[in-house]
C-alpha cells in the first residue's frame, strides 16, 4: 500500500481510503443478491481485513446507520485515522449546539477521545449554516477535540470556496472518469493551497461497475459512455474498467486518498489489488482525461441518485 501526505495536516494516509456507508446501511445500485449491508459481524471482519491490508484512512458519518459504532469495535491498540461528518438541518435555529452534540455523540461511538478529521457534511458553500458549523468545529478543535477540520463539497464552486476558507484543511470531492469538473479549477487550485485533498465516488455511483448493466434504457446516456469508455480505452472485462476507474483518481495529482465503499470482502480485496498495480501508464490516463460527460443532469448524481 501507497502512503500520501495529506495536505498540511502532516496524515500520512493511504492511497486507499474505506467508505463505510455500505457496512452501516443499506446502499447504491440496487442489484440482486448485491445489495444491502452485511451483518455486523461481517462489517467488522471487513474492518478488520481492511487494516491488514495496510488501509489507515476510514470515512464513516452519523447519517451512515452503523458506521461509526462498527469502526469504533476496532482495538485501539491499532492505529488508523477516522474521518467523519457533522451536519445541520436547514433553518436551525442553533447549529453551534447541535454540532457539538454531534461531536460528542461520534467521539463516544467510535470510542474515541478527539477525532482525527471532522467535515462539514451536505451543506452547500452558500447556506449561512455553514459559517457557523465551522466556527464550532474551529473551537472544538482549539478544545482539543478535533485534530483537523474538512468540508465535503459538491461541485466547483463548493471546493473553490473551501480553497479559500482558513478554517479548512481537508476538502473531500468527488471525482471520477466520468466527472472530472473538479480537475479545471478545483484541484489545481486546492494543491496550490496545500490543503489535503480526500477522493469520492471514484466508481460515479456505481456506474462504472458491472452493476449497471441491471439499470433500464432510462439510463441509456450514462450506458453509452461507460460503453465509450470501454472501447477506447480496450477494457475486455468490468474488472478492467473498474480497476482503471480507480487507478485513474490514483494517478490524479494532488489526491491523497480515494475513498472505497465495500459491502463484501472481495470488493476490498479487489480494490486493494488494483491499487498495488500502481498509477495508469501515461497513455491510458491522458485518454481518460478526455472522456468526462458534459451533461449538466448527468454529470451531477445528486439530480437522478435517489432514482436508482
């Protein structure tokens, strides 16, 4: 396994990162037999196994079910570095307080005395929540119970906003093969500011997986792409494509680590094994950086995600 520095925080992560969504909930593409969280006895084999496999970074939220009391039945004994969430809903009326109760309630399910990365979560870099989730989140962690303060943004303008927020050290965003709007301005513009920079949706949701041959011709556009994808690039299997979606945000510069969301454990060993094989030869990625969709519906899954 790669280890990467992420930013100035001085982590040093590695190139794969476990998303637990889909060990606490029920998650993605809803594919026979594919589908659902494992028990919780599997998950925390999985974490388990994750660890071995040399991964340091995992992802988990108190909006993704179990995820955060699963990664917390990890011995202390090992180290590794969480990175979870804190979040407001609109129009509440005190956000100082509820972020803090969210700290406090994730620093007892995952057993831990300060968190190592707290982001701002589902909020859009316009919304006056914001400001005040991450005045809170700074006096946390000036009280020594955070040790670094990220934002996970959707779109441009959301990392183009966390670039220029002090208070931010990490941006998590989402990028892929098939979204690569990040790669104009954002990621140039976060390596320059040397904050860390924290990889989702490396797969776009699934789609670029086997599992979207089990969508309908509703989704015949993102079909076609993927089909481009393939025959450009001469992946014979989903193996292949999947593998090089992930090594492609590998060979991205500027990305520390890529999030994976696993259910079973041959999806993190398979992760893993595309990883070891190191970044895209040089030919493939500069055809890949040609492929992103241009559709403004498509190429934002917060418009059709919930459809799936």
């Amino acid at each position: 396994m790669e280890y990467r520095i992420l930013g100035t925080t001085g982590l040093k992560v590695s190139a794969i990162g476990l998303g637990c969504a889909e060990l606490g909930m029920d998650y993605g593409i809803k594919v026979p037999g594919q589908y659902g969280r494992p028990d919780r006895q599997t998950a925390i084999r999985i974490l388990h196994q994750a660890l071995d496999l040399g991964i340091n970074l995992f992802d988990v939220a108190p909006g993704y079910g179990d995820s955060e009391s699963l990664l917390g039945e990890l011995p202390a004994a090992r180290a590794f570095y969480v990175a979870t969430k804190a979040s407001v809903a609109g129009g509440d009326p005190a956000p100082a307080r509820s972020i803090r109760a969210s700290v406090h309630n994730s620093l007892k399910c995952l057993r831990r005395d300060c968190l190592d990365i707290v982001q701002v979560h589902n909020i859009s870099g316009d919304m006056p929540e914001k400001a005040d989730i991450l005045l809170t989140l700074s006096a946390l962690r000036k009280e020594g119970l955070i040790r670094f303060v990220g934002d996970s943004v959707y779109g441009p303008a959301g990392a183009l906003a966390g670039v220029r927020t002090e208070a931010v050290d990490v941006l998590q965003l989402a990028y892929s093969i098939l979204d690569q709007r990040m790669s104009r301005e954002a990621i140039p513009a976060v390596i320059k500011s040397g904050k860390g920079v924290i990889c989702r949706s490396a797969y776009f949701r699934g789609m670029l997986t086997d599992k979207i041959d089990y969508l309908d011709d509703s989704w015949l556009f993102l079909k076609q792409a993927v089909k481009d994808i393939k025959e450009r690039t001469g992946a014979a299997t989903w193996d292949e494509l999947s593998g090089m979606a992930l090594r492609f945000c590998l060979s991205t510069a500027g990305i520390s680590s890529v999030l994976v969301g696993v259910r079973v454990m041959e999806e993190l060993e398979f992760a893993v094994a595309a990883e070891s094989r190191g970044r895209l030869p040089e030919d493939i990625f500069q055809t890949l950086l040609g492929m992103g969709i241009k559709d403004d519906y498509w190429v934002e899954p917060l418009n059709w995600y919930l459809k799936l």
